[in-house]
C-alpha cells in the first residue's frame, strides 16, 4: 500500500490540506487524530464525519458483494447491452449447455413422439395425464376411479415398452 501524497483534515468546519508527512507528524503530536475518520479519494485522504465513513463502506461491501452475485449469474451490464458490437443472443448462450446433447435430446423426443402412436389409446391417455398434464397418480386415480397403485403398475409398464422401442 502507498502512502497518500495529501491529507484533507477538517478544521473550523473547513478543510485544510496537508501533505502526508504533516499528517503524520500532528498525528504523533496529537492523539484525537486517531479517533478521526478518513476515506480514500483519487490518492489522498479526506476527513469526513463517522456517518459518511460508516455510509461509505456499507456502499462498497455491497457492491463487492453485487459484483460477487453478478459472477454467478452471469449478469449482463447495461453498457454492453448498449454498445454496438454487442449481440444479445451471445448473452443468452449457455455455455454448460453441449450441442450434441441438445442435438440427441431432439432425436430422442422425435423418436418418443413416434413410439407413442404405437402405444394403446388408454396408455396414451396415461401418459398425457401424467407427463403433459403433470397429474399426479392420485389425481389421476380419482379421476378415473383406477387404484394409484394400479395405475403405478401400468406407467412402469408403459415406460419399459418406450425403452424397448
């Protein structure tokens, strides 16, 4: 860490500017200096009251910690958004997500989509409650007055046939 190269100190309700030697000597001479509160600014060192202190470095924790969050959501800033080199669907990307993956995904759900049509209208039924309409077994079951365990027995069924298939 460096050394500041000007100190401002309040006097009088004023600021008075010292150079950091200065600072350092009033300082030893003067032990209520140790109790008085400074900030950072562009290099040198300002004298501020306890609240803007206080105030001041509540505001930095919370924006270390918002840059923090921001990292693992993968936040986009404004300025990007803005700038003209800037495509939105790149911040859409996910980079976890593999192209083969999607890619066998949708085969796979093409090749579901064509085994159901091999399937009974009843076990169609089945499944559309359960997958698409995310019916519970329960549910289902007093709907059709079909005991849950019953209708259990038959989605196990049903989904063994796809895998075959």
């Amino acid at each position: 860490m460096y050394a500041p190269r000007k100190v401002f100190i309040k006097e009088n309700g004023e600021y008075l500017e010292l150079t950091y030697e200065a600072y350092c000597t009033r300082c030893e001479a003067d032990h209520s200096y140790q109790s008085r509160r400074f900030l950072p600014l562009h290099g040198m060192l300002m004298e501020v009251s306890e609240e803007e202190y206080i105030q001041f470095y509540k505001d930095k924790r919370r924006q270390k910690y918002l840059m923090e969050q921001s990292v693992g959501h993968q936040d986009v800033s404004m300025d990007a958004v803005l700038a003209d080199d800037f495509r939105g669907e790149d911040s859409l990307k996910d980079p976890k997500q593999d192209v083969v993956e999607q890619v066998e995904r949708i085969l796979m759900t093409d090749k579901l989509r064509k085994c159901l049509h091999l399937l009974s209208e009843e076990e169609q039924e089945l499944l559309h409650a359960l997958f698409y309409q995310r019916k519970s077994e329960r549910e289902w079951s007093a709907e059709t007055g079909i005991p849950q365990k019953t209708i259990n027995d038959r989605k196990h069924r049903i989904l063994g046939k796809l895998k075959k298939l």
